[in-house]
C-alpha cells in the first residue's frame, strides 16, 4: 500500500489559504474561487472518521455554500470511504494513478517527424500565463474559463515552489503546456497536460511531462505522479516512465 500520494494531498491542501482540519480530514478551502475541483476535502492517511465526524465535514462545506467534496486513495484510508457512503456521498469517479521515479524518467528527444528537439519553456512574462492559461481551457475542450485568476493561479504555481512549462505556438503564445505542485512528503502531482488540437502528435506533451518531472527531481523529489484521462494519455506517460502506483477516489455530496 502506497501512502506517500495521500499523504501528499494532505500536505498540498494545507497550502491552502483558509485550510482547515475537521475530524481527521484536512479542507483545502481557497476564498478566490467557489470550484469544487479547487476546495474539496481529504482523510491523513489511517483516519477512522465516525458519523459526527463527517457530519461535521460536511457542515464546514456548507457554512461556506461549497458542495461537500473529497478526493483521496482509498487504500491509505479504509475506514473512510464506508463512512462517508453511510452520509449519503456518491462517486464522481475512480481514477488509477501513474507514478515516476529519477531511475525509471526517459529523456525525450526529437518529436514525431521532426528531427529537432521539442523546445520546453518556462513562462516568464504574464503574456507566457495568460497564454498557457488559455491554450489549456481548449485543449481541455473549455471544462473552464481562461481568466486572469487561472493565469495568476499557474504564476504562483512557479513561484511557489512548483513548475509550468510549455512549448510556444508559431504564433508566440502556447501550443501545450502542464504544471506541477512543488514538492511535499516526497513528491509532487503534475496535472494539467493539455495540448491544441493543431500541434497534437508532435511529441508536446511527454516533452512537457518530462522537462516536469526532470525538474522536480532536480529539486530533490522522490517520484512524480499523476492521473491520466484514457489509453491515449496512458501510453504518452509510460513512454516518459510513469509506471502503476494505486487508484484516488472521487466523490461528492448532492443536495
């Protein structure tokens, strides 16, 4: 059993700037935004939470008018998710993870058909975020919004300890990017791998995912993991040496 990934959300949802612990789970709420996918709620790692407990859980989301919502790997917790089924707390989805190591990393090389490396960039200026930012609400098929809070979210994101990096469009804005948290217990999630449609198999995304990853190592991580959205994306990571780790969890409270 894994538990350095639950153990990682834990820590990351602390960053939070109103975070709170409630009953043997930690609420990573962050007044700028009312996304669920942002404020969400997960156990430390052994937690056993009773029936108050989660009671408790869910008032805190809902003094706030924020749906209850967690994320976690059932593995690290197995008296968590009982507890929060007997509340009434239904699947969004169940998702594997991918984790990588410094020895099993695979540098990338030229893209598909090119015989030049593809370039990885980090943004420097607030035209590199705000570009990223809306390059990756398009290749995420427009989930969300580009905005000037998304592209202020990615700057404290390189600014605090994480990465994003990208590969510039012909026309100077972003073909494909990602980003990754910075480091804590160990490691760090990289999320966030979006490429345009137009630029899509040219090698963008698992140079990106590698230059990430090869950064956080440099910064003395552990491993790397993160999730992947179909077959399709799976193989990208496992080209890069992202290899099985465990399955997170997601669920959420209607009503």
């Amino acid at each position: 059993m894994r538990t350095d990934v639950q153990r990682f959300t834990v820590a990351h949802l602390l960053r939070r700037p109103a975070a709170c612990e409630v009953g043997g789970f930690v609420v990573g709420f962050d007044p700028s935004t009312t996304s669920p996918y942002v404020n969400y709620a997960t156990p430390f790692p052994g937690a056993e939470p009773t029936d108050r407990d989660i009671a408790g859980l869910i008032a805190a989301f809902r003094e706030r008018g924020l749906r209850p919502r967690l994320e976690f790997a059932p593995d690290a917790a197995l008296a968590v998710e009982p507890a929060l089924r007997r509340a009434g707390f239904g699947t969004e989805a169940l998702h594997e993870y991918l984790v990588c190591t410094p020895a099993t990393l695979v540098a990338q090389g030229a893209g598909p058909g090119s015989a030049d490396p593809v370039d990885v960039a980090a943004p420097a200026t607030d035209a590199d975020y705000t570009a990223i930012d809306t390059a990756l609400a398009e290749a995420f098929g427009g989930q969300w919004a580009p905005s000037p809070e998304g592209a202020a979210r990615l700057r404290r994101t390189e600014e605090g300890g994480g990465a994003v990096r990208f590969v510039r469009a012909e026309d100077g804005g972003c073909a494909g990017g990602a980003l990754c948290s910075a480091l804590a217990e160990g490691t760090a999630e990289l999320a966030g791998v979006g490429t345009l449609p137009a630029y899509r198999g040219r090698g963008i995304a698992a140079a990106v995912t590698a230059a990430l990853a090869g950064t956080l190592f440099g910064r003395g991580a552990a491993s790397v993991w993160l999730e992947y959205s179909g077959e399709g994306s799976r193989r990208v990571y496992e080209r890069v040496g992202f290899r099985p780790g465990g399955t997170r969890l997601y669920v959420s409270l209607d009503g």
